[in-house]
C-alpha cells in the first residue's frame, strides 16, 4: 500500500454493501475456478452495454440519486433490488475488469475427483458482494452463459440481500503477496486488519472439519464443526496443521489460508465483510477504492458470518 492511500485510510465515504446472488443452472465446475470464473465474468460485462435495454424486466430500476442516504438504504433491505442511479447517459460503460469494489465468491459443490466439483441440483449460486450503487453494473449477467474452463453454466435473475454482521468471520481463502508460511502470514493479516482500524482476534483454523453449507438465496454462513477429543493438534508436542490453499492465477499457483476472525463489533464485522472502503485523499479530495486483501474478485478475502457447532 502506497503512503497516500495510508494516509488516507482514516477519511472514508461509508458505502453501503449488498450480496448479489444469481441462480446457476449447470452439473460441473473446476474446483479451483476463482480466476476463470473472474476472466468469464469480465468478457461478459466488458461487452455489455449499461443502457436500459440491457436491463431484465423482472429488475426494478429507478432514477433516483444514488447519493440519496434514504435510497440507499432502501437498497440494502433485505431481499430488495437496491436503487439504481440511471444517470443522464447511456453511455456509462459496464465493466467489472480490475474493480476494486468487486468481490466474487468461489461457487459451493460436492467434490467429484479429478479436481473437479458437481454443482447441487437446486440451490447452486454466483454471489457477488459489490457496493449498492454498483448494482447496475452486473445486471449484464442475468441470463448468460458463462464458459468456466470448458464447463458452462447460465445464470438466472439476481437477488440482492444486506450483508448482517456476525463476531465471527470466515474465509475459505485469504492471499498475501510473498507471505506462504503460516507464522509470518497470520501477522501479516493482522497489519492488514490494523490499517483499516479493525480490531478482531485472527485465527489459521485447523485440526477441524471444515464443511461449507450449500446456500440457499438467504443462508450465508459458513459452519465450523469441531470434533471434540479428536484434533490431534491438541496432543503435546504436535504440530498444527493449517489449512493452506492453492489457487490458480494467470497460470500460476499462489499460496493462502483459510482466515477466521473473531470477537467483530458490528461495524469492523460488517468492514471486513464489504472488504473495500472509497478512501478520500487528504490532498486533493480525490476518491479511490482501496481492498483489505488482495484478489477478492477472484474467490480469496471473501469473509462470510461463522455458526459453530460442537459434536459431542
């Protein structure tokens, strides 16, 4: 992070967040497909236009001022289509290719060997968390066909829901450049989360049985489930064993962790959940959007509210 953008980190705009789940119609995906998925969206949505003819009419559009605190919070209602500031011209461009706002999580599966997933029957979805007046920029979306490695998928309508805060945060994978061991890594979270001035207790989760809940269109949360007098990390002596992930990134395998963090207030909850703030230059007032962790648009620093279950 450059020393402007540092500085700049205490002066915030708040935007509100909102998950954007699309149904998924489709059998099978490459199990990591982060990157893929990412590069499909992109062509998508780089080939759009934003007029209003690419709009599904099942989605509420309105012209109303985006910077409206009332529409905007109308738009993170639960279960709601946020309020899309249409503006004066068709000409606004729908691109999602290196957004710094954009988040895209890694799609839920059974794994099916070969380093393949099978998608559920019912119940299978894209969900992008992107701020609320960005919403019209992946309406695109709605009904494509998405070519993921060879396996291909179309979408469905979208829905969009307020994110909740939880004390607890989970994510499947979380990335740092040049940090692949666990000690010097889970530190290195720990800055980023201070550079935000967000206080929480960080955890490399291990010795559990960490199991991902299918979601439906309202169920987020991740499950932890631990397996009490059988994490042979608790035995002495022993050695933990974190749960390191390799994604797939322009041909090149990069390094990360499953991250928990725990003991959130709400606002710090709701901060890493958005995972980006629009940080005010100190100089010029100029804005840019600036990520806690790195690659979220392609499945890594996308946290999620954790239940804990304990099996006897």
């Amino acid at each position: 992070m450059n020393a402007a953008v540092a500085t700049g980190i205490a002066h915030t705009q708040a935007e509100p967040y909102v998950n954007i789940s699309f149904p998924i119609q489709g059998h099978s995906l490459p199990a990591d497909h982060g990157y893929l998925v990412y590069s499909a969206i992109s062509r998508i949505t780089s080939n759009a236009n934003a007029g209003r003819a690419d709009v599904p009419s099942a989605i509420r559009v309105s012209t109303a001022s985006g910077s409206d605190q009332a529409h905007a919070q109308r738009a993170t209602e639960p279960g709601s289509s946020p309020i899309i500031n249409t503006g004066s011209s068709n000409a606004r461009a729908s691109q999602l290719h290196k957004a710094n706002w954009l988040a895209i999580e890694l799609i839920s599966g059974f794994p099916a060997g070969r380093g393949l997933i099978t998608l559920p029957d019912r119940g299978a979805t894209l969900r992008l968390r992107i701020p609320a007046d960005h919403y019209r920029d992946v309406l695109p979306l709605a009904g494509k066909r998405l070519d993921i490695g060879g396996h291909h998928i179309r979408l469905g309508l979208p829905v969009a829901r307020s994110l909740e805060p939880a004390p607890s945060l989970y994510a499947r994978v979380v990335t740092i450049k040049k940090f692949t061991d666990p000690e010097p890594f889970i530190e290195a979270v720990k800055r980023k989360l201070d550079q935000f001035g967000i206080k929480g207790r960080v955890e490399l989760p291990h010795g559990v049985t960490q199991t991902v809940s299918l979601r439906s269109a309202d169920a987020s949360q991740y499950h932890l489930r631990r397996r009490v007098g059988s994490d042979e990390n608790s035995k002495p002596n022993s050695v933990p064993r974190y749960r390191r992930r390799i994604v797939t990134i322009h041909g090149k395998s990069v390094v990360g962790f499953s991250v928990a963090v725990h003991d959130l207030n709400d606002e710090d909850s709701l901060l890493l959940q958005a995972g980006a703030v629009k940080v005010v230059s100190s100089d010029d007032d100029a804005t840019q959007w600036q990520s806690i962790f790195s690659r979220r648009a392609m499945g890594c620093g996308f946290f999620n509210p954790i239940i804990a279950e304990q099996e006897g």
